[in-house]
C-alpha cells in the first residue's frame, strides 16, 4: 500500500503573458501528476518550481489548487513579500510566494465574511 503524504509544490510561471504564482496541495503522486501536465501545456511558459515539500496540514483546504495573477487587489502585499512594488512571482522565493497566497486567502475570506 502506498502512502499518501501532504504534499505542497510552488511554481511559477508565464501564461499568456500574464505572470503567475501557483500553490498546489495533495498527496505526491497527485502533485506529480498535476505539474508534469502544466509543464507539457504550451499556454505555460518560463515554468519554476520554486518550493516542494512535505506538509503536516492543509493550508488551503478548501481548495486543491490555487493561482494568483497580479491584480490591484495583491498590490499593497507585493512589496511586504517581495522586492518590488510589482507583482513580480519570478523574483519572489518559494516561501514568500507561499505567504504571499496564505496572506491573499485571508483578505479574501475576510472581505467576504
């Protein structure tokens, strides 16, 4: 029997000329499956995989996959996760593409409570 480990990936890449940062959670096998078909998809380009690691927990559970495009709405974040004022994920570690996510989740949810 194969075990199922919480698996979390971090990529980013280009889409249409549109950068984006995406946090993927599941078992390995799943995350596997999902980035090598991103990395076959023509409409992704300049593909980074910037974080990949084992996780005790969901950070996003009520999602399997998020992305986030730049937008007026992640732009005061941008800098306290980043170098520039611009959305700029090729720039940005893995951790702080993470955070940067966890932070926009959370403004979200709020702004919709």
């Amino acid at each position: 029997m194969e075990h199922q480990f919480l698996t979390r990936l971090v990529y980013l890449s280009t889409v249409t000329d549109i950068f984006k940062a995406t946090d993927i959670e599941g078992s390995r096998a799943d995350i596997n499956s999902t980035y090598h078909k991103v990395l076959n998809d023509k409409r992704h380009t300049h593909i980074v995989m910037v974080d990949y690691k084992e996780e005790n927990a969901r950070e996003f559970s009520d999602w399997s996959m998020g992305s986030m495009p730049e937008s007026s709405f992640s732009a005061p974040m941008d800098l306290k996760f980043s170098c520039t004022k611009k959305f700029s994920p090729h720039e940005m570690s893995g951790e702080s593409a993470h955070l940067l996510m966890l932070s926009l989740k959370t403004s979200i949810t709020s702004s919709l409570n």
